[in-house]
C-alpha cells in the first residue's frame, strides 16, 4: 500500500513538472541586432617606458627598436600607418662615421589591433616593412611586435 502511494505520487508529480515546463512559444525577438559602438575616445601607443603617445613622430616602441621622423596616416582607424625610419641603436649592423651613428633604414610602419580601456584605445601591435628589402638582419624579430597596452 504504501509503494502504491509512493509511486502514484511521484507519477502526480511527473506530471504536475512536465506541465510547467512546456514550451511556451520561446524567445521572441524583435528589431535590428545590436552594433559595436564605435570608440570615440583618443588613441594611443605606448612606447617601452609606458608612456602613451599621439601621432608620435619619434618613438621607442620596445627596446631594440627606436622609430624617427614618423609621417602618421589614418590614425585612429583599426590600422594607423606610418612612413619613417628605423634606427640600430644598438650598432649590430654596424655603426657609421666616425662618430659611430646608428644605421637608419627607411620603413613603413603598421599599428593594427585596438584595445579599448576606460573610453581611450591603445595600439596592441606594430609591423615594420622595409622600404627597400630584404629586412636587415638587425632587425628581424622585432618587425612584428605585440605592444605593451594598459590593464583594463
């Protein structure tokens, strides 16, 4: 007798759920998909001291790398670029003179990969392209560099 009650109760109550979880028609949705908002805050690069900068026209953006005499295009849009030089500060390729400067090679520099933090982006990544190639061995390796971007 009392599985009978025990098993007439739990079919009552199979039932009972089963009803309240029917499908009701679902979810319903109305009007366009919702857009990115675009930034309409500054943009920014940072170099390798943390500092951040706009349409900078000398920059180190990491150690082994110091930009100068940047000629800046489309700054703000997904991919900011430049034209400029490129300078061995490090003297790997050698120096020249007689007062040992650094060798200068002419590129074109390529900021991609926005970062949005607290209404202002930053540019997470540079690409260096040598005007005249092949890339000098001084450089390969650090033409195509994450950048440091402030935590959120």
């Amino acid at each position: 007798m009392r599985i009978r009650r025990l098993v007439l109760s739990c079919a009552v109550s199979a039932v009972f759920l089963t009803a309240c979880g029917g499908v009701d028609g679902g979810v319903r949705v109305e009007g366009p998909a919702a857009t990115r908002i675009p930034s309409t805050g500054p943009v920014y690069v940072t170099d390798w001291y943390g500092r951040a900068w706009q349409h900078p026209v000398e920059v180190d953006p990491t150690m082994r790398v110091t930009l100068t005499g940047l000629k800046w295009r489309d700054w703000g849009s997904p991919r900011a670029r430049a034209t400029g030089t490129v300078l061995d500060v490090t003297c790997l390729g050698g120096c020249t003179g007689s007062g040992n400067h650094p060798r200068r090679v002419p590129v074109k520099v390529v900021l991609s990969d926005l970062v949005r933090r607290e209404g202002v982006s930053f540019y997470g990544h540079l690409n260096l392209v040598p005007v005249h190639p092949p890339l000098p061995y001084w450089l390969q390796g650090n033409d195509s560099t994450d950048l440091e971007v402030p935590d959120a």
